[in-house]
C-alpha cells in the first residue's frame, strides 16, 4: 500500500503460548521480534520480485494456534456459545501495527469486534490494548537490538543459570538435561 509492503511474523504454537512484553527484558520471547525486524532491515530481497515497493513495514507478530482447541461446554449450548468459546481459544497471541487499513486488512471488523487479533477496542473506538504505532515498534526494534548487542558480547560468559519462574513454568520443563 503506497509503496510499503507490511510484513508480520507468525509463529504457529500447538500449544499455549502468549505474547508478553514484559519477558522480552530479560531477553525471553524475542524470537519473532528479531525475525520482523530483520526483515525490515534486510528482507529487500526476499520480496522485491513479488512485490513493487519502496519501504518494508513492521506490521506484527503473532503466535496462532496450530490446532484445533478441545472444548469444554456445557451439555445444550447453543452453537453461538461453541461458536464464542472457539473463538477465544484460537484468539492470537502478540502485538500488531495499530494502523486501522492495516488491522482491517489482517481480519475484517478488527477495529470493531475483533475475533482473532489480540486487540482490545474501547467504546469509543481506539484500539487500547495489543496494538503498537510505528514510533512504539521503532523503539521496540531499537530494544532488541540492544539486547541482540548484548547477548553477543556476554556468549562467552554464559552461565548454567536457566530462567526459573515457578515449578510450572522454567526454561528447563522439557530440556533432557534438566537434572544437570
């Protein structure tokens, strides 16, 4: 759209995983980010003979379920009640370019009711959750590459010291080398 391919980085989860800001400071997460901004920088190539354009636009990431969910509903519900609860079980996961053409074109109505993208819209209209500007993303892009910057300089130095948030949830839940 006027000389700007938007691009977003989709990671298809067979199981639950969401999007958190928050974990990208400690350097988790930043897997999609990485890819999207890459692209930005460098995916000229990649595209220029599908497509005429003169600027490469971060538009999202998103992790998408790659199954369909199991689900638990009452004995009668009704098939707007199965319709709902599937719906939010396959609602993404993720930060997405707040431009409206933008969001309306990854899923018609988003800016009204969205069914899949990880929004959240006001009464008033305005996106007020899951959604980031251009200058947001510029200073996301900048952050990781901060945070690429610094993970390079410390590689020697890396220490057997996995995150651990809870018995749950640690970097070492399915590693075969967690009793080390």
């Amino acid at each position: 759209r006027n000389g700007k391919l938007y691009l977003r980085v989709i990671d298809y989860k067979t199981g639950k995983k969401k999007f958190d800001l928050a974990e990208l400071v400690k350097g988790i997460g930043a897997q999609m980010l990485i890819y999207l901004f890459e692209l930005q920088k460098n995916g000229r190539a990649a595209f220029e003979n599908e497509f005429a354009f003169d600027e490469i636009v971060p538009a999202g990431v998103l992790y998408v379920p790659a199954r369909d969910p199991i689900l638990s509903v009452p004995r009668g519900a009704t098939e707007e009640d199965i319709r709902e609860k599937a719906e939010k079980e396959l609602r993404r996961s993720g930060l997405v370019l707040n431009d409206p053409q933008v969001l309306e074109a990854m899923e018609h109505g988003s800016t009204e009711k969205p069914h899949y993208l990880p929004l959240r819209i006001a009464r008033d209209g305005r996106v007020i959750d899951g959604a980031a500007n251009a200058e947001q993303l510029g200073h996301l892009s900048a952050y990781v590459e901060k945070l690429l910057r610094g993970v390079a300089s410390e590689a020697a130095n890396i220490n057997a010291d996995p995150i651990y948030h809870s018995e749950q949830k640690n970097a070492c839940t399915y590693c075969p080398f967690a009793p080390a």
